[in-house]
C-alpha cells in the first residue's frame, strides 16, 4: 500500500460529514476540483471505492464508512491531545443541527460565554446524527426516540420534541376556528420532515394550494415569520419567536407521533465527565427555560 495522505485523509471525512464535495470544498477553503482530486487520489492509494457519488451527493461505500469512521476517531483523539497540550481544554464542541444552532443555540451565546468566560465554543453543523465516538471537549445534540446507543457515550434528554403549527400574527384573525381543515386551507411551508405532506395523507384531502419546501427548520420558520404561510417545527425552535410575538402557535396534532426527544451525548472518559460535567447541566437548565 502506498504511504497514505493524512490531509486527503482529513479532507475525505469532511466530505462524509458534509454528504456533498462542495460542502467539503467550503469547509476547507478549495475548490471543489481540488477536494474531488484528493478523494480519487485516496481512492487510488488504498485501492478501494470510497464514495458513491449521485447527482445530489455522495455516500460512503461500507468501505468508506469504516475508513471515515476511523478518521474522525482519531482527529477527535487528536483535538483532546491537543487540549491537554494547550491547557485545561478551554474549547468545548457541540456538534448539531444547523436549525438548532441558529434557533436555539445562537440566541444564547451570550449567556453560555457569561456562564463559561474561559472557553471557547465552536459549533459544527451536521444533517444526522455523529456516527464517530465523541472526545474529551465534545458533546452532540441529536433527535431520537430513544438515547445513544454507543457505549463509550453517556446521554441525557433535554426536551421533548412537540411539533406544533406556528404563523405570522396577521396571516389568521384572531376569531378564526382552528381546525385541521381550517388550517390546511393556508398556505403551507414544510421543512424536510415533510410533516404536512403526512398529515395531508392521514386527512384524506388535499392542501388548497401547493406546499412550499424548505431544506431546514429554520428557513420554514423565518418564511412563516415574513408571514409566507404556516409551518409545523418542534417547539424549541420557535419558543423565542412566540415569546417576543413574531410568530403565534396555530394548531398542534391531537394525535401526536411516538414521542421523540431532543438528546444530548458527551463521552463517558472520566476528564470529560470533569471538562463537560458543567456545559452538560448548562444546556439542560438553558432547555428547561426554553
């Protein structure tokens, strides 16, 4: 085997963290011809398929997702050793959504850097949930009905995951009946959970007018704030924007799906327990005031 590129190496895992070259490509400040060369050129070495790519993206071939796998175990095993290097590991990751970072957790860093004037947070965005094992200065927050099942991990719930139909004030007077065929007579906006597309299966009748699709939560929300329609998101993301009259809650399903929760990871090291120990009870006390 040839002797392998520990940059290509770093810039294949970002590609499977981001599902798309062009992600990577922004990440990392390349074009995207330069990231693609990188990847082949590993491919090559290693004399394996790395990456199925489609119109859309790529995905990781069971090759590429062990190979990814052990990539991002070793950066984070790195980053610690790096940490303890520097210091007492003033830099803390969370690793999330990019709707939950921008609706929930952007609005608090103020409070996070009052309650942690030594560290440093740094947020990476991702579309599910971290597949690799977290290290020492890091914890994820993910969706799911039930807590991680990595054993290195320990988790906790943070909040309830209710999704509830939000809109701008004026789109609905205020003397409106709210029903689910009053509702699904507005226009609809939708993020890629395609909630109402399920509810308009479940009904038996059809939207009166098409659905308009956003990739993420945030994006729905910020149209349902221009007064574009009506969305359905999980209620943390617009406590705000309820709390300060931008948005009124609409309608919540009677019938409401299993219940699924918010979670938060961190590993079970005995320094991280020490590190993450105080950031872990901040976000739960941050959630509970949501």
């Amino acid at each position: 085997m040839h002797r392998i590129n520990l940059n290509a190496l770093r810039v294949f895992a970002l590609v499977v963290r981001h599902g798309t070259l062009q992600g990577a490509a922004d990440a990392l400040g390349l074009s995207r011809g330069a990231v693609s060369q990188r990847v082949k050129q590993l491919e090559a070495d290693l004399g394996v398929t790395l990456l199925t790519r489609e119109a859309r993206g790529v995905t990781p071939t069971p090759a590429g997702e062990i190979c990814a796998r052990a990539v991002e175990d070793a950066l984070a095993r790195i980053d610690t050793a790096l940490a303890d290097v520097q210091g007492d590991g003033a830099e803390i990751t969370v690793h999330l959504g990019a709707s939950t970072a921008s609706k929930w957790l952007m609005p608090r860093m103020a409070e996070f850097a009052a309650a942690f004037p030594a560290r440093r947070l740094c947020t990476e965005t991702h579309d599910a949930m971290l597949a690799r094992t977290l290290g020492r200065h890091e914890c994820a927050l993910w969706p799911g009905a039930a807590p991680d099942p990595n054993p290195a991990h320990q988790s906790r719930a943070l909040t309830e995951l209710r999704p509830i139909a939000v809109c701008q004030p004026d789109l609905v007077p205020s003397d409106t009946p709210v029903t689910l065929e009053a509702v699904l007579d507005l226009p609809l906006l939708q993020d890629a959970h395609r909630r109402w597309d399920r509810l308009i299966a479940g009904s038996g009748r059809a939207a009166a007018r098409p659905i308009l699709n956003f990739d993420r939560a945030a994006l729905a929300i910020a149209a349902a704030i221009g007064g574009h329609g009506v969305c359905i998101a999980a209620d943390y993301l617009v406590a705000d924007d309820l709390r300060q009259g931008r948005l009124v809650h609409l309608w919540t399903a009677a019938d409401a799906p299993p219940t699924r929760w918010l979670y938060v990871s961190w590993s079970r090291d005995p320094s991280a327990q020490r590190d993450m120990a105080p950031v872990i009870d901040w976000l739960q006390d941050a959630f509970a005031r949501t």
